[in-house]
C-alpha cells in the first residue's frame, strides 16, 4: 500500500526527527486507519532503506504516525513510501 509523508511530528518548540506523519491511500477516517496500526514502512532513499512503524493514529482523518529507526531526512517530506 502506498502512503505519503506529510511532515514531521513536532510541536511549537521542537522537532521530532524519527517520527513522521503519513496519510495513506484510501484512509479518510480514524476508524480505516487504526487497522493499519502496527504494520511496517519502507522509505528508500535510493541509496538504502529506512524501516519504521505505524504507532498511532493522528487526528480524525486518517492520519498515520509512523515511528523510524533513524532520523528522517527532510528531503522525504512529500515522498511516496510503501506500507506492507
């Protein structure tokens, strides 16, 4: 399944570089996106593969949290990852 990173998770002062927000396919509502909940994602960056995983919803309308082992570039904001 197809998603796309929003942006970061943060808050007014700080930055989380490991947590991003993604909005799947399909997903409009709370109740279709907390069935994704656990599963992993896959962000390449051409060069190697960035692994996470779904750990909350983010508000009501499909958002995704998904945590990552690593800081994420920014560059992958507005990039397309896979969910599987």
């Amino acid at each position: 399944m197809q998603a796309t990173i929003i942006n970061y998770r943060r808050s007014r002062k700080t930055t989380y570089n490991n947590q991003m927000i993604i909005k799947a396919k399909g997903m409009d509502t709370r109740e279709k996106a907390e069935k994704l909940i656990g599963k992993k994602v896959v962000y390449n960056t051409g060069k190697k593969e960035i692994t996470g995983k779904i750990s909350a919803v983010h508000g009501n309308k499909g958002a995704l949290r998904a945590l990552f082992e690593t800081g994420m570039p920014g560059q992958a904001i507005g990039r397309k990852i896979e969910i599987g």
